[in-house]
C-alpha cells in the first residue's frame, strides 16, 4: 500500500534524508516477493454462502425445478394392494426336470418306529382318480377366491398344475384341529408337462397331532425325491440327509427356485408363522394390533431365516401383506414395507414397496417412527442390490424417501455410519456409465437428482465430508456435471454441493486440482445465464477456490473466455438491478416497501466482483486485469450508481477490487487512467457512516495518494484532516490506512507541515505507543511517516513540540528487544513479531531516534518503561 523502503543519503558532507515512498520506477522483483509484499496490501473477499431455503413440504423435485409435471414422475399417488401384483410374488417354477424312465414311489425312513404312518396306494378306479380331481380344483378356487390362510393352503405353483385323470395320483388330506389354525402342507415336486404331481395322503391320529404341536412330529414326515439322480430303484429304500435349525437345502440347480422345504422349516411355519398370519387377517382388529404383529412376523421371519426369496411358503405371506396396503396408517403401512423390502420383492411389486416408502418418508412427523423401525436399512439395500436399467423407477422412489430422511438430523447421522456415502457414489458412477444415447439416460437424471439432493444433505457433516474427499467425489460429480449440462436440475444440486464444501481448505483444494472444473463452471455460466441460483453459487465456488488457491487464480484466468464470460455476466444483471431499481423509483416506493437487499441481482455481482478481487491477488492476473478498462469500468460503474446504504457489501467489494488493481503500476493501467475520477467517486464513501466502506476508501486513497494529483485533491477536498481524525479511531487497521496516506503526503515537503493541524503528531506517537508493540507493520509505517516529516529538522523541539521527549521515551524502549518482544508468546508467534521487529521497525526507528537526539538542545532523564 504504502512506502517500502528507506534511501540513505551518501552525502559526505550534510545529511540529505530521502523520504519513504514508493519508487515511480521500481526495480524488478521476483514474484515471491511481490506475493509476500502484496499481503499486506492485497486482501482477498469474503462473502456468505448463498441461502437455500428449506421446501415447505417435501416433494420428488423441489419448487425450482424446470422440469415440466407431465415429463416428471409424481410425488402424489394413490397406492392400494391393487397395486402390487400377487402373481408375481409367486415362487418361479425353475427349470424343469427331465421325464423319469421308471415310475416315481415313495419312500419312508421310519419302518418300526413310523408304523403308525401308513403310505396309501394308488386307486385303481379312474373316477376316484376323478373325483380327486374335481376335489383339488374347487380347492384351488377357494383358495384363490377366498381366505389365503384358510386351512386348505396348498403350494402356490399347484394350482397352475393340471392332474391327467389317466394317470394315478394321491390327493393328501388335509386336517385342521378344533385346536389350532395350523395347517399340513404337502412336499412336491415340480416336473415337466409330461410328468405328473405325485401327492402323498397322511394319515395323522390325534397323538401325533399333539406331537407335531410340540415339536416332535419329525418321525412321521416323509421326503419326496425331486431330482432324478437322488431316485433310487423301485424297491430299493433311501436316507436323506437331515437339515439342521431353521435353515433350508437347495438343490443348486438353478437359484432360490429351486428349493426343498425341510421338515423343520415346515414345523416353524406353523408353529411361529402361520399363527400372526392369521392374526394379521383380522382386518377389523386396531391398528396397534396390527402393528405388534408385524413387528413378531418381522421377528420370526428373520429368526428363522425365512426372509428374503428362500422361503417356500413366500406368496401366501406377500398376499396377506399386499392386503393390509388398504389400511389407511402410516405407521402400519412402514412395517409391511420394511417386512416387504425385506423379502426381496422385484418388478412392479418392488416399484410399488418403494412408492409405499416413499409416501411414508414423505410426511415429516412420519420422521420418528421411522428412526425406530430401521426402514433405512431396507432402502439402503435396495440401492445397493437392484439392477440400475432394470428397475430405474423403484430406485428412483428408493432414492426419494432416503432423500427425506436425510433432512432429519437423527437419520442423517445414521446414513453416514452405514456407509450411505459411499454407496450413493458407487451409484452414481453407475449412472454416469450410462451415456447419452442410452434409453435409460434421461430417466437416470430424475434418479441423479434425488441422489444429489441428498449428497448435499450429508455435505452438513464433518465424517461424510471427509468420506467425500477420500472417495473421489469431486471427479465423479464433475463428470455428472459434464454430461448433464443440459439438466438444470442436476447441475443446481451438484454446484449446491460444491458451495457448500468449497467452504472448506480440504475439499476446496481438492476441487482446485480437478482441471476441468473450471471450463464446466464456465461452460454452465454461459448456458444458464439466467438461473441466478445457478450462477451465484458456481460465482461463490469460483470465489472460495480464487481466495485460498494462486495456482486456482492463473488456471482460471488463463481458460478461454473466462474474463469476458464475468463481463457479460456482469452487465446482465446490472441491467436487471438497474431496471428493478427504476421500477421501484417510479412507484416511489418508501418505507416498509423498501426492496429487501442484498436482492438477487445485487447478490450475484457480489459474487461476481468477489472473484475479480481475488483473482488479483495473483501477480500476473492482478497486473492483467489493472489493464482492463472494462473491468475497471464495471467497477467504477458499482461505486457511480450504488451508495453504502443501498448494498454495503457490493459497493464495498467493487471498492476493495480497485483498491488490489491500484496496487500495481504498469504500462496502460486503467486504474491510473482514471484515477481522478475514483477519487471523487469515492468521496461518498468516504463521507459515510459505514466504517467498513470508510476503511476501504481510505486504503484506496492509500494506494491513489503516491500520484501528485491524488494528493493535490486530498488538500483540495481538506480530505488530509479527516485521515488526521481516523488516527484516533483506535482501530489498528483504520489507523494503518489512515498513516498511509499521511505518509505519501509527507513525500511533498510543502505537503509536511499538513500533519502539525488537528494535532497530528500528537496522535501518530498515541497510535505508536497505543499499538506498536502489537503491530510492527504500524509502528514502522508511524515511524516512517515521521522521519518524512522531519527531513528539515533544525531542533528536535521546534519540529515535534511536546510530544518530543514522550517520542524519544518510547522509541527507546520500543529498540529495546527485552522490552519491546513477549517471550511468554508462543514461540511460532514470537518468531513473527521478532521478524518484523528486526526487519522492519528497527532500521526506521533507529534512524528516527538518532536524528531526534541529534537535533536535542539537552538530554533528558530517560526511564524505560516495560510495556
């Protein structure tokens, strides 16, 4: 800002003090040096983050969206058990086995001990084979019409299975106790559509009943053979291995299609299923009823291994919860998805467990019973099993109902311990493998959209940032970036996030080394010109990543257009401000009409003149944009048309902006060209009550003051005796700049005798002893202005009065090391103060207090007091 150095005379014979001041012609440094010397000169620009407020209620795409409703899916719908379909939740049959070349028989494994089972014979009448016949159809209407649970169930696939009345078949009975609702279900086999069921009938006494109740009732049931290599020859027996606990055999030769029930899974199915299903029948039962049976299905389910696509018995479960849909309850509807989910459902009945999800996540008070249920876990599996193309849609409601759970403080913490980071981003590198030309690629961006919207959600927290950083979602979001370019939706949540962790030293540099960042924003400025939400945060990011990064300032700088895209920007929402201030104005709006500011416009030159500043932090760029006319322009336009009062935070930026430009004396800088023009400009602010535009056009002043007519319309303005008056502001960086104009003053000597109004010495040696110890950088610039003003000294108190000896008292002490420097500091601190003491303060001070005690009529008594 202000003079750098000191030029001793070489004059043998006299003194001739050379004032402090900038060179007009300075000798050429390196950049570091520069850079070190600029940071005291140099500032970057804060600014808040812009403001998203929160949805008024919660929906599939926010309020802002641009998609239009009939090309979107709906966040309102209505669900019923019509809804999923019961056909699909049917076991598939699998592939069928070969024809069998020997006829199939039954075997038993108990001879002695099993004698009270008697295997029936086929009968030789074919109307009896008939009658059975007839008898197993009106049981599959029955079944299919009426009561699921009804104590007749057979096998799902049976009733798809037609029985030749030519070949002998066994119809089983089927035998319900006044007792129980249990109810015995046959062993089959699936064959061909040559081959036939064979269907074996028991004979069950009372007894054994009673033992099947208690668990003993493994003596009496029988296997099936089902796979042609486990047949053995007629009249040969056969032992099957056993299935230990509650888990069942697979075949293996296909999938979970392809499943035996065992023995023991049969007993648990009556004994711990079948009877909360019946529970769950009674539809005119309480909600709360309803409710604890599903939590004891959900339970039993899962203690016996059953959950998931294993179990056999699965479509009489999935219909008799399909069934409860109907019931109006949040609460109840949250423990049948989460039961659903839980059973591995797929196709439309997955899409319609997932809408269900998602109605229920819809309503916020729904937030707290959610937490409790762990539906979250079911969603979250979802995401991370389901084919991405093939069940799209279900995945995109999936998505939906986490994305409002993550505006729940409690459930968000939640998904960062379950690893929702990084499987949401495994998910969108799915999605961004997923070109343009692929079908699938429009309906992914309403998925990429939910996906996003709840990475911005878990941006709020310190572990998920880190999971960010450390799992590359910086590249993946620049690639969504890239391909969705034409989606403002997805571009607006991916740049939310973006602003909201540029915030941050990690991930800011982080986005700083991803090269291509800088041509999307750029590219995404052009395109969406318009979308101020949009554009003010790409403005905010590229303002975070300008304020903390040099190589960020040149990479940016040097992309094609970059400058002349801020420009067009620029003038497009001036032009908006402008006329929005017209309007108002011709209303003559007043009072509580005023328009609220910052407005939207106002916000995003804001933004906009934020990033010009700190891109001229950078040496080069700095040097670049002074030369600018039509930046410098568009900041004088700023400082011509807003005053403080209208937007403080605008005028004061575009004033810091030019404050950095007119750092830099080069060939053709627009600054100097217009430097007049500034100065009167910033007479405004100057004269205002807003300290924080006071201070900044002071430092301006700082920089204009080394030029003769700057300094000539300081005294023509009597602007001199308000810096004189900022000395006793008792704000160090107030009187800094205050000091650094006084400073340049004092180069002119007929300028010097300026500082003896308003008691200027006076409050330069108050500041000195005020902040000297604290600011080096001060005491040196005090110190400076000083020997300027003294260069013609004659008598030391003829020059500084009666501040003299009260000068002389504190210079010594402040060159005494043990006085001057805290050593109870830390040592980091203390180093900094020392550097500066020694480099800076010392050579200046010294000098001044050798040419005060030179120029000393007698030598006072000096006491040296430690500060």
């Amino acid at each position: 800002l202000l003079c750098r150095g000191m030029q001793a005379s070489k004059n043998k014979n006299t003194e001739e003090a050379e004032p402090f001041y900038r060179l007009s012609v300075p000798k050429q440094k390196t950049s570091s040096e520069i850079i070190n010397e600029a940071r005291n000169v140099l500032r970057t620009v804060r600014t808040r983050r812009p403001f998203t407020p929160t949805e008024d209620h919660r929906k599939l795409f926010g309020s802002g969206s641009l998609r239009a409703p009939q090309n979107r899916p709906p966040s309102v719908f209505s669900l019923h058990a019509s809804s999923f379909d019961l056909a699909e939740s049917r076991p598939v049959s699998g592939v069928r086995l070969s024809p069998l070349d020997h006829k199939p028989m039954l075997v038993t494994f108990a001879k002695d001990e099993d004698s009270s089972v008697s295997l029936p014979k086929p009968p030789a009448d074919p109307a009896e084979v008939r009658k059975v016949s007839s008898a197993r159809a009106r049981l599959f209407r029955r079944t299919s019409q009426g009561n699921f649970l009804s104590a007749k169930t057979v096998p799902p696939d049976q009733n798809e299975e037609k029985l030749d009345s030519e070949e002998p078949a066994i119809m089983s009975n089927l035998c319900r106790s006044n007792d129980n609702c249990l109810a015995e279900q046959r062993s089959y086999t699936p064959f061909n559509d040559e081959s036939k069921q064979l269907i074996c009938k028991e004979r069950i006494s009372r007894s054994e009943r009673e033992d099947f109740l208690k668990g003993t009732a493994g003596k009496f049931l029988f296997h099936l053979r089902g796979e042609s290599d486990q047949m053995k020859k007629p009249g040969t027996s056969s032992s099957w291995p056993r299935s230990t606990g509650w888990k069942r055999r697979v075949t293996g030769l296909e999938d979970e299609t392809r499943i035996n029930e065992s023995e023991e899974e049969e007993i648990f199915w009556h004994i711990k299923i079948l009877p909360i299903l019946h529970e769950l029948e009674k539809v005119e039962d309480n909600i709360e009823n309803l409710c604890l049976a599903c939590t004891k299905l959900y339970q039993a389910l899962n203690e016996g291994s059953m959950l998931g696509k294993r179990c056999k018995r699965r479509s009489v479960l999935l219909k008799t919860l399909y069934k409860l849909v109907d019931i109006d309850s949040d609460p109840l509807c949250l423990k049948l998805a989460k039961i659903i989910l839980a059973m591995k459902v797929d196709g439309k009945n997955l899409l319609s467990v997932c809408k269900l999800a998602f109605k229920i996540c819809r309503n916020e008070k729904n937030d707290s019973i959610i937490q409790n249920d762990r539906l979250l876990d079911c969603l979250l599996e979802v995401l991370r099993t389901e084919d991405l193309q093939k069940n799209n849609e279900a995945l995109l409601y999936c998505m939906g109902a986490i994305k409002f759970m993550s505006g729940n403080a409690v459930l968000l913490n939640e998904m960062v311990n379950k690893g929702a980071v990084e499987m949401l981003l495994q998910l969108m590198r799915q999605i961004n493998n997923i070109k343009e030309n692929d079908t699938h690629f429009s309906n992914l961006g309403h998925l990429l959209v939910q996906l996003t919207a709840t990475l911005r959600n878990l941006a709020d927290l310190p572990p998920a940032r880190r999971q960010l950083i450390c799992s590359g979602a910086v590249s993946e979001l620049a690639v969504a970036l890239e391909q969705r370019v034409n989606d403002k939706d997805v571009c607006t949540y991916i740049v939310r996030i973006f602003s909201k962790l540029s915030s941050y030293n990690d991930f800011c540099a982080a986005l700083a080394d991803c090269s291509r960042c800088y041509i999307l924003f750029l590219a995404l400025l052009k395109k969406h010109q318009k979308q101020q939400d949009l554009v003010i945060r790409i403005l905010f990011v590229l303002g975070n990543l300008t304020a903390k990064n040099n190589q960020a300032r040149e990479q940016f700088f040097k992309e094609k257009e970059s400058v002349n895209t801020l420009i067009s920007l620029f003038q497009t929402y001036y032009e908006l401000d402008l006329n929005a201030q017209k309007w108002y104005h011709e209303r003559g709006g007043e009072g509580k009409n005023l328009p609220k500011h910052p407005s939207e416009a106002e916000d995003v030159l804001i933004k906009l003149i934020r990033v010009l500043a700190n891109l001229s932090i950078h040496p080069s760029v700095g040097a670049a944009l002074a030369t600018a006319h039509c930046v410098v322009d568009l900041l004088v336009t700023v400082l011509e048309y807003k005053s403080v009062d209208d937007c403080e935070e605008l005028v004061i930026n575009a004033a810091t902006t030019i404050n950095n430009l007119s750092f830099y004396k080069v060939k053709s800088s627009a600054v100097q060209d217009k430097k007049l023009h500034i100065a009167e400009i910033l007479l405004k602010l100057l004269m205002s009550n807003n300290m924080d535009g006071v201070v900044e056009a002071v430092r301006v002043f700082g920089n204009l003051s080394q030029y003769h007519e700057i300094c000539d319309f300081i005294i023509q303005k009597k602007i001199y005796k308000f810096m004189i008056a900022l000395l006793d502001a008792k704000n160090q960086d107030v009187c800094f700049s205050a000091c650094g104009v006084l400073l340049n003053l004092t180069v002119d000597k007929n300028k010097r005798a300026l500082l003896m109004e308003e008691g200027g010495i006076g409050k330069l040696v108050d500041c000195l002893q005020d902040f000297g110890p604290a600011d080096w950088q001060l005491a040196c610039l005090i110190c400076k202005t000083l020997w300027n003003y003294s260069e013609n000294i004659t008598s030391a108190a003829s020059c500084f009065g009666e501040d003299t000896d009260t000068l002389l008292v504190l210079l010594t002490s402040l060159l005494d090391e043990e006085l001057a420097l805290d050593y109870s500091l830390d040592r980091d601190l203390r180093d900094n103060h020392k550097l500066y003491w020694e480099r800076e303060f010392k050579p200046v001070a010294e000098k001044l207090l050798d040419r005060i005690q030179t120029h000393l009529s007698f030598l006072p008594t000096v006491t040296i007091t430690p500060f």
